[in-house]
C-alpha cells in the first residue's frame, strides 16, 4: 500500500515539530520519495545518526507502505 507526501511529512512533522520538511514523488507512484528534512534535533549527529532518526520517525512503513526514500538531512542553517 502506498503512502502520500502528506503522510511522510505528518509522521515527520510529528517526531520534529520544528522540522522543515520537503518531499518529492520521484516516480509519480507514490512508492519511491525523495525527503528533505532539516530540524536542531540534528545538531551534532552523523548523517547516518540523522537519516536512522527520520526512519525511526515513519513507524516501521519504510520498506512496507513506503518502498524507497532519498533522504537529505541537516540542521537549519547548516550548522
């Protein structure tokens, strides 16, 4: 079952409510999103570390309801 923009971004929003959030359809399909994700809840974490947080923010849909995500992650203002 695919998810919609608007629910990435709700169950993001949610785990980082002072997060800006962009997401892209890539295909159209609803299945494979590209997300750009910058909150201070970043600030000092890896990418990785930053990139398991937003994961850990969908509840488990990554790799169920949400197929593929490029993620790009940052603290606002690039600090």
């Amino acid at each position: 079952m695919a998810m919609d923009a608007g629910e990435i971004e709700a169950l993001i929003k949610e785990s980082f409510p002072d997060a800006e959030v962009s997401i892209e359809d890539l295909r159209g399909d609803g299945d494979h999103y590209a997300a750009t994700v910058y909150s201070t809840a970043f600030n000092g974490k890896s990418r990785v570390q930053q990139h398991q947080m937003v994961y850990a923010a969908l509840k488990g849909r990554m790799g169920n309801d949400l197929h593929a995500l490029a993620l790009t992650t940052g603290v606002p203002g690039g600090a």
